[in-house]
C-alpha cells in the first residue's frame, strides 16, 4: 500500500445487517483538533491498514470515525447488562461505536470500536465522551494482556481531539480505536432475550457461533454454543488470576462471548497478592474482588444461560436441565485451566498430578498473601531459587521457617528455571507505572507512556534499562484507587 494515495478501507456492516434490531446507526463527532497520540503499527498492519496513512489527516480521521468509507454504517450497539447483580434492560453504546468489520491478514473477521466518539441513544445522562488518560490506559493494559497471551480486544489508537471533558476537573478528550473479534456481550443476549423475539435470539446465536464457535454448529447448536462460551470465559479467568489482574468492573455487558477481555476500566494488577483486593472506586461491597472474579463470571454465565434458555430445547425445564449441566462445568474446566498454568508458573513437570500442584501452590498463595509478597516479581525470584540461589527468596518473607519447608519441597519436584522465566513476566503494567505515565501524557508529555508499552509488550524479555518497570511499587504508594466514570 502507498501512502500517498488513499486506500481503500474494506470496512463491512455484517452485525449491522444481520443484526438490524441491535444496531443504530450513528455518526461519531467531528473532533475540534485531532492528534494522533499512539498508534499501533503492528496491529495496523494485521488489518491491512497502512501505518503510514493512518497518520495522514485522512487516516485520523477514520480513526475517530469522521473519515469512514461512503458506504460503511456505523452502528451503536444495543445491549443489556447485570450491573452489579442489578439488571438494567437497556444499556447499549452510550459513547461508543461499531464502525464495521475488516478481515485481518489471517481471513479473521475484526470489529472496529471506537470509545469516546459522543453521545448515541444509550447515552442516558453520559456525555458520551472519554479523556486521554483512562484511553490511553485502556492501550497499555490490553496490549500488555495480548503480550501476556490472554485474549483480549486490542487496541489500535488513541487521538486526542481537541475538546475538554468534564470530570471531577477539565481534562483533555480523546477517541479511542480498538479491535475485538466482536463485541457481542453476555449483556447482547440479555437485551435480545427481553424483546421477546425469539428469532432474533436464534438470529444472534447463529452469528456468534460463526463467528466464534463454529464447532458449535452441532446438533444441539444453542447448547454447544452455551457450552463453548462457558469454556472459553473459565479459561480467560484463569488466565487473569495466573497473572494478578482484576478487570474491576465484571458486569454482564462487560463479558464477551468470544472469550476476550472487554472494557479496561477500573481495572488494575496485583501489586502484593491478596485474595481481596479490590481497586475500583465503586465496589463498595468488594464484589469483583481479585479472589471473587471465577464466581463472578460463573454468575455471569448463569444469567447467559437464562436469556438463551429458549433457544435450548421447546420444554421448559428440559431447557433448564440442559443449562444447569453446562453451568456446572464451569468449575471443573476453571480449575483444571488454573492447576495447569500454576504447574507452568512453579516449573514443574507438564505429567505432575494436579493433586500435587495445587496443594503446594494454595500452601504458596497463603504465605505471599500473609507477608504481603509482591505477586508478580516472587516468581521470577522464584525461579532464582530454582537455579540454586534461595536467598533473594527467603529474604521476601520476614520468617523463614514456612516458605523454607515449602522451598524443600518444591526443589524436590525438580522445578525447570527457564521454562519458568517463560511463563512469568517481568514487567507489567504496575499501577504506579500506569498513574506517572498518564499523567505526564495529559500533560503533553508520551515519554513514559511509549516506555511502559516497550517494557509491558515483551514482558517476558528482560532488559537493560527498565530496571524501574520490574520494580515493585515504593512503599509511599499506598493503597491504589482507580475510577469508573472514565
Ligand atoms: P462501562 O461501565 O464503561 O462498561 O459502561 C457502562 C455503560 O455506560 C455503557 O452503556 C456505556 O456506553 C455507558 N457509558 C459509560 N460512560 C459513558 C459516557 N461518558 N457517556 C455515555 N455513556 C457512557
Ligand atoms: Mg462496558
């Protein structure tokens, strides 16, 4: 592709044709003075989307959705939403929109979002606008999620655009431009399940089995599609607890049924592991506590199972049977993903029974969480021990005595260091790392922000000169709050 020429921007309307009843179309706001603030030029190039181009004025103006082909439709999204265990029939894209499909390199289909774009018909009292600090956040953290290898929505661009948004203070407003493989929620078949219309249930089930699971086109679809999004979301939360994340904010319109993670929020990783830490300002009750997170989603999944009860079998309550039994292999498949990926976090043997496992890594998770270890750089210390050199381990705990009866054991099991450095990252996107890099790009100032995406995309990559993004957070950051209202 030239950069000098336009190219041309294959954007299709596939939901928004097939999906009419969940789409209204909606034009993004003209921005008062676009700037392109960070560009993923990888990712660009996976769409087929010119790097160089996108940077022109004509390609920024796609970004913040102004600049669409002639004959693309952009759509806001109607969905429902359990919003902490209130139901709430009408959510939908308040400030957001789906501007069209794109094929990826790979023949994949790929929604292209945008947050931040202004008010649609959901935007209830919203102002429908977003600013450039919990945008840009959105970009590290799921680019260092995609980096860690959990799926996740990505993100393409951030543009600022010139207009203030009101907060608790001014601050500057920004577009962002994100990629999922769609952005079809648990919430969707909330909201499609209380229109009554049982076919366009059916409608939206067929969609989301082609797109996302197509081995659910079985002889029971809508079961196996239960089935199929029930093994991919016990999959993913394994995956975030593997890693100390907590996504803050697990209400049903913020889960998808591709299995990705959607909507950084309030969200934020474990400095010291503890079962009940809980960063959102708004979860008062601790509901999506770091440690609630596989029952939250285990909720979650129930309420998908009872907007798409209809569609499972004509009897009533065989429907139920058949959603009971789904649910209840949640926990199986949530624990076996957690075991194996602990096994590979502890490097121990891919054959080593999960009775072994688990126990010794529970025993574990107890002393981090009684000396307040820093979850993240523990194993790769760990894996230091492994190498024959315990002390900088023991020295995390201020009595030896436990963690040295666990150290015996775990050596016994011939523990491989570099498998270890493999799965355990050095760096990621530490919360007090994230709150300087924000603040110094509100300020006018990317510097930190493009270092932290440098150290948070090769997590796993030890370098020289990031000493300070492997570092745990300094004692004076205390306890760490993070904010919806983004
Ligand atoms: P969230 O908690 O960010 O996933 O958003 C929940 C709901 O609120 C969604 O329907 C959003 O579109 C809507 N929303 C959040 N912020 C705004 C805003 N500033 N303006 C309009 N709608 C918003
Ligand atoms: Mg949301």
């Amino acid at each position: 592709m030239s950069s000098t020429s336009p190219p041309t921007v294959a954007l299709d309307g596939r939901f928004a044709r097939e999906l009419a009843e969940l789409a209204v179309p909606w034009q993004a706001d003209e921005p008062t003075d676009p700037r392109l603030l960070v560009l993923n030029e990888p990712l660009a190039a996976a769409l087929r989307l010119d790097p160089a181009w996108l940077q022109t004025p004509a390609g920024v103006r796609l970004l913040v959705g102004v600049g669409v082909p002639d004959d693309a439709t952009p759509v806001a999204q109607a969905y429902a939403g359990h919003q902490f265990g209130q139901f709430v029939p009408r959510l939908g894209d308040g400030r957001a929109l789906l501007l069209g499909e794109l094929v990826d390199i790979d023949g994949h289909l790929r929604d292209l979002h945008l947050k931040g774009s202004g008010r649609t018909p959901f935007a209830r009292g919203g102002d429908g606008l977003a600013a450039v600090g919990p945008m840009l956040r959105e970009y590290v953290v799921s680019e260092a999620m995609h980096a860690l290898g959990i799926p996740t929505t990505r993100s393409l661009a951030v543009v600022a655009t010139g207009r203030a948004v009101r907060r608790e203070t001014l601050l500057p407003g920004a577009v962002l431009a994100r990629v999922a493989s769609s952005h079809l929620r648990v919430g969707s078949f909330q909201y499609a399940r209380g229109t009554g219309d049982v076919d366009l249930l059916r409608r939206l089930a067929d969609h989301a089995i082609v797109r996302h699971h197509p081995a659910a086109e079985a002889e029971q679809p809508y079961v196996a599609l239960l089935d199929a999004v029930i093994a991919v979301q016990a999959s993913l939360v394994a995956r975030w607890m593997l890693v100390g994340f907590v996504h803050g904010v697990m209400n049903t319109d913020n889960m998808t049924i591709s299995g990705e993670t959607i909507d950084y929020g309030p969200c934020a990783f474990l400095d010291a592991f503890d079962p009940a830490a809980v960063y959102s300002s708004i979860d008062h009750g601790g509901r999506y506590a770091y440690g609630n997170q596989p029952l939250a989603a285990q909720w979650n999944l129930a309420r998908l199972a009872e907007a798409v009860l209809p569609l499972l079998h004509h009897d009533p309550e065989r429907a139920v049977v058949l959603a009971t039994t789904a649910l209840d292999r949640f926990p199986g498949r949530y624990e076996a993903a957690w075991s194996l990926g602990m096994r590979a976090k502890l490097g121990l043997p891919e054959d080593l029974d999960p009775a072994i496992v688990v126990p010794l890594a529970e025993e574990l998770l107890a002393l981090l969480r009684d000396d307040h270890v820093d979850f993240t750089s523990f194993f790769r210390v760990l894996a230091g021990a492994a190498r024959g050199d315990a002390e900088p381990t023991r020295r995390l705990f201020p009595d030896h005595r436990a963690i040295d009866a666990w150290l015996t054991r775990w050596l016994a099991l011939s523990p491989a260091a570099d498998a270890m450095d493999r799965v355990n990252p050095v760096y990621i996107p530490r919360n007090h790392l994230i709150e300087e890099a924000l603040a110094a790009a509100t300020d006018g100032d990317l510097t930190p922000l493009h270092r932290l995406v440098e150290a948070v995309t090769a997590p796993y990559d030890e370098r020289p000169g990031f000493e300070r993004h492997a570092a745990a957070a300094p004692p004076d950051f205390g306890a760490y709050r993070t904010f919806c209202g983004t």
